[in-house]
C-alpha cells in the first residue's frame, strides 16, 4: 500500500525533537503479541465496546500500523500525541461518533474532547487507509500532520515490529518518559540517537537498546552508568528486605545487561511473562 511503510508513515509527523514509536500492529496481531499485551476481548470494557458498535472500528482487527509523535509543547509543558494509523476505517461512521459525543466535524476535520480536561482529540484522513490523529490541548493539532516529503530516517530505522527512536533533543525533556525509567532516561543524555525495540528473545520477549554515542570515552562511560544503576537499583532493594518482582517495573530494570562496541552501547532487558500478564490484567484503554 502506497505511503504505509514506517519510513512513509513516520514522514507524515512532527518529528524532530520528538520520541518517534511504531507498532507493526499486523506482525504483533500474527505473534499472539498483540493478544498477550491487550488481553482476551471477553475482559474489554464496556465503554470500549460501546466505541466498538458505534465508530465500526475495533483495533484488534482494523488495525494495521501505528506510527506516534511524542514531544512537549514548548507553550504549555504538556505532553502532545501525534499519529498515523493504518488501517480499515468507516469514516462517516467516525464522524457521526465523534458529532454524537461532543465533537464537531467538518469537511473530514473532527475534534472531539479528551477524557482529560482542556485536551482534544482531532482526526481527519490523510488517505482512505491513513488516519491523522492527535492529542493535544490544540483542537486543531491534527492539521500538523501533513503529506510527508518522503521517507524519513531510511534504512536506519529498526527492522523490528515494535520500536522507539529518541533523538538528543528529546532526551532533554523527562516528562516524555515514564516514572521509574528517567534516570535511565537521563544518563542517556548526550547521547546522539536512542533506539528501543521490543522483540521475541528465545522463548520471551525482551527490550533491547542501542545508543549511539558520539565519542568512544562517552559510550564508555554510558555503558558503566547504565551497569551502575542497575547495581545501585538491586542493592536498594536488597536493603530494603524486598525482592524484585518479575510483574512489575523492579524485575524488568534489575535485569538488564550492557555492552559496549566502539562508540555503541547496547542493553537487554528480559521481559518475564508475569510482566506482560500485569500489563494484560492492569491494561485499560485511555
């Protein structure tokens, strides 16, 4: 399909500064990858089933690839979401959803408020497979999501299903990154590229990194911080007479590993099974 490859996708959106994720939604749907994250469908909400009927689109089955935009908005320090979806979509039955939920749409154009206050979410289609969507306190954030000039990053994107890129710019703002992984996250600064991915390692899943850095002295001493915070992380845990636990944030950062290559630095981080079943049983859709 014209203009759906990750490079396609990902020209579309307001990068540069920006945490860039995508989701080979298909590749994880033929894994089961998709099923043990998201859960069974009987443990849906009934909110989301409700969404289901009435906009005709259910993620587990229409769609296809996402590709999501992540950066701080420089005029009100709050977090803004832009994506392109592909995927099947009945769009007059999204508008209508959106039109009979607060929302007004036209011309394809329509922002509905976000379950947060003072928030929007505006879509419109780029193409009848492509959906420009984003969340933001912008009512009108969707229009930056623009026909892309072309394939952005190249060859040098990720080859795995699941991945996130982060250039040095956005390594500066932590808010972009979850609680319990900023100091991670901040002795990456530097850094000139991060790449996360998530794939299958054996018989589990597991996080795998590859920092880019600009100096071997600076790969170096990245490659030992990062071994010195997760030494730091089991010794406190230790102290405190608790144990880490392999369904949480405690089991997955403790048992990381790190090397060095010239000036790359690469880390694992096994993903246990009760993980992604806390992530299943936690789950919830926004």
């Amino acid at each position: 399909m014209r203009g759906a490859s990750p490079e396609q996708m990902a020209a579309f959106l307001p990068t540069g500064d920006s945490l860039l994720l995508y989701l080979d939604i298909d590749a994880m749907r033929h894994s089961g990858l998709l099923d043990a994250i998201a859960g069974p469908k009987s443990e849906e909400d009934s909110d989301y089933r409700q969404f289901i009927d009435q906009s005709g689109f259910d993620y587990r089955d229409d769609l296809k690839a996402l590709a999501v935009a992540i950066r701080q908005n420089p005029a009100t320090h709050e977090r803004d979401e832009y994506a392109v979806a592909r995927g099947n979509f009945d769009w007059k039955r999204l508008e209508a959803y959106a039109q009979n939920h607060g929302g007004q749409c036209s011309g394809g154009f329509c922002r509905i408020p976000a379950s947060q206050p003072h928030r929007f979410i505006s879509f419109y289609p780029l193409r009848t497979h492509l959906m420009a969507i984003a969340v933001s306190g912008d009512q009108w954030a969707a229009l930056l999501i623009t026909h892309g000039p072309g394939p952005r990053g190249g060859s040098d994107l990720p080859t795995q299903p699941v991945w996130m890129l982060a250039p040095a710019a956005a390594l500066e703002s932590q808010d972009l990154f979850p609680e319990g992984t900023r100091a991670y996250a901040s002795a990456l600064k530097g850094a000139e590229r991060v790449a996360l991915t998530l794939g299958a390692q054996g018989d589990h899943l597991a996080l795998s990194l590859d920092v880019k850095c600009s100096t071997v002295d600076q790969a170096s001493a990245l490659n030992a911080h990062l071994e010195q915070l997760t030494d730091t992380l089991r010794k406190w845990i230790a102290r405190e007479h608790l144990r880490a636990n392999p369904g949480d944030l405690s089991g997955v950062l403790t048992s990381g590993s790190f090397r060095r290559e010239d000036r790359r630095v690469y880390g694992v981080w096994p993903l246990p099974k009760e993980f992604i079943h806390a992530l299943t049983d936690g789950g919830g859709s926004q």
